[in-house]
C-alpha cells in the first residue's frame, strides 16, 4: 500500500510537472502567435494604404459624374457640358452631366455634399450657393465645411434691363425716377433668394429706392413678364439681356460687373453711372465633397484649366459674355467667403427674413 501510494503520489507530481512543462511552452507558442497576427495586419494596413495610393494616383479609374443643381438647358447647365468634354479628354475617362433640379438648387448640391469623398461625384457649385447660407434656415449643408473648391468655370455678369416704354433711359435717370416714385414701382426676380434677387436688392441699397420685389419660379417667366410690360424693371443673366435687347423687347440700363462686358461693350457698367463699388455676378465652378484627397482635387484643377485654355471653349464663352477663370482651389474658396460676407450684409440691409 505504501508502495501503491509512492508510486501515485510521484505520478501525481509527474502529472503536475507535465502540465506546468506544456503551460510554459504554451506561452511562447501564444505569443508567437499573436506576433503574426499583428504582423499580418499590419501587413494588410500597409497594402490597403498603397492599394489606396496607387488607386489616387490613377484616378480616375472609372467615369466620373457631375452633378448640376438646375434643370437642363440653363447658364449652369450649359457651362458644364461645355467644359466636360475636355474634362473627359484631360481626365481619360468618361465625364457624366447629370441634371439634378429642386428647392433652389440644393437637392443637387446636398446630394454631393453627402456622395463618398472619392472624385467621382462632383458639383458644378452656382454662386447662389453663397446667398443660402444668409436666406436658409435650415441649410441640409454646410458650404464652408461640406465641399472642396477645385476652380470657378466663368464669371457671368448680370444686366439691368427694364421695359422699353420706360421714361428713363439711363441708371441716373433710373434713380431719379424711381426716388420719385418710392414703393410704387415694382421689380421681377428669379425667386425670392436668387442671385438675381440679391444684386437688384444691393442696387436699391445703395441708391437707398425702395421697390415691391415680384418673385418668380425662374427667370425665364420673369424675363417674359418683364417684355410684356407686366413689370417695370428686373436684373437678369448676361446672356439672356443681351438677346431680348438686341431683339428691342427690353432696355439696357447697365451691366453688373466692375468691368464691361466684352459681349456687350457698348453697355456701361452700374458703378460707373453713378453708383460706384457697385458689383454683382454670377459664376459657375466645380466643387468636390469635402475630404476628397488633395492629388485629386490637384488633378480636377489642372483638368478644368486644360478645358478652359481651349480655344473653341473660351470663345462661346466669351461670345455669350462669360468670362473664363480657372483658378486654383484657394482663390475659389477665397471667393466663396468673400461673396457670403457680401451677401450676408445685403440680406440684413435689405430686411429680409430667412425662410
């Protein structure tokens, strides 16, 4: 018996021994283990990064689509698909223009802020998008944070028209008219908000009139009231003026711009009738998601200047009195600051009320 338990008893403290041996060897085994594991994500970090890198440095790999926030057939509209075939050419891959119209152009413009920061869905960003921040309450975007600038199309001045049965017949005779006659006379817009709005409310104050604002749906039916006589005067597009009054449907009373037009050279300036610092344009340009990287939003720019740098392409623009720009990405976002500034004042100065 005392055998029997000798024998357990040292088979015991075998059995002991064994285990503690295997658990000893168990650790470096773990460790080991979890080295190659870490070492095998790690690995896989470094390849998604350079698979990341090297799909940058490629781009675009795919077609690439641009949305614009109007319907077809308008200044934003026909800007973008004239600069998107050379895009296309520049870019080596398919450049997509696609209409997406509503609530004053920010259903488009949402749709981009919210797309993946990748290059492949972009915005032909109008300048109103500078206004809604002072006239939205509850703006689905934030304009400063929620895109990237890339580079401003063209600059488009407005015009100043009025009806041809009008009495005056200049921006002084203008002021003098309408001084006489405060409150009484009325003027057309786009929509209550558009940029054609807000460069005729800067007009009335900083020749202090006062004027009834008639909005529209959009400045097609307001231009066609407006040559019918329902309504004495309105700011238009460039493009849209010069037709109607080379047609002798409308007067012009002066373009908006601190410069002439070279489409219309004949047509002076507003500041320099009288009403000097005067200056409000329209401009079309491509904005990107925010976190978009910078080498694509590097390329982007260097694509929209090759499309501008194109003979035809400069030339209808400016026959139809834009004037290309092409500047790099800080400069566009300088000019976004400085027009919500602007605008900002003009909505106060103007008592409106955000919607």
């Amino acid at each position: 018996m005392l055998y029997i338990r000798r024998i357990n008893g040292q088979n015991r403290n075998a059995q002991t021994t064994t285990r503690q041996d295997l658990h000893t060897q168990e650790e470096p085994m773990k460790i080991r283990s979890r080295r190659r594991f870490a070492h095998g994500v790690f690995c896989a970090c470094l390849l998604g990064m350079a698979s990341s890198g090297h799909a940058q440095q490629n781009y675009p790999v795919r077609p690439v689509r641009i949305i614009v926030p109007s319907a077809a057939g308008g200044g934003t509209d026909s800007t973008t698909r004239l600069v998107a075939p050379k895009l296309d050419e520049f870019l080596g891959q398919r450049v997509v223009v696609e209409n997406r119209a509503g609530a004053a152009s920010m259903i488009g413009s949402e749709a981009v802020a919210r797309a993946a920061p990748d290059g492949y869905t972009l915005l032909t960003g109008i300048s109103t998008i500078t206004i809604q921040p002072s006239m939205q309450k509850n703006l689905p975007y934030d304009v400063t944070k929620d895109f990237i600038p890339v580079s401003q199309f063209v600059i488009l001045p407005n015009m100043l028209v009025g009806h041809p049965s009008l009495q005056p017949k200049t921006v002084k005779e203008l002021i003098a008219f309408a001084r006489a006659r405060p409150g009484q006379l009325e003027f057309a817009s786009a929509g209550t908000g558009s940029n054609l709005h807000l460069c005729m409310e800067m007009f009335l104050s900083m020749t202090g009139l006062r004027m009834v604002h008639v909005p529209y749906k959009g400045s097609g039916q307001a231009i066609a009231d407006l040559a019918a006589g329902y309504v004495p005067f309105m700011i238009t597009n460039m493009i849209t003026g010069t037709r109607q009054v080379g047609a002798g449907k409308l007067r012009a009373y002066g373009v908006t711009s601190a410069q002439r037009s070279k489409a219309a050279s004949d047509i002076p300036t507003i500041a320099e009738q009288g009403v000097t610092g005067y200056e409000a344009v329209q401009w079309y340009g491509l904005m990107a998601p925010a976190g978009t990287p910078r080498d694509i939003i590097a390329k982007l720019h260097k694509g929209v200047v090759f499309a501008l740098q194109d003979a035809t392409v400069r030339e209808r623009f400016l026959n139809s009195g834009a004037d290309p720009v092409g500047n790099t990405p800080e400069e566009f976002s300088a000019v976004i600051r400085t027009d919500m500034a602007k605008w900002a004042k003009v909505v106060k100065a103007a008592g409106l009320t955000p919607q």
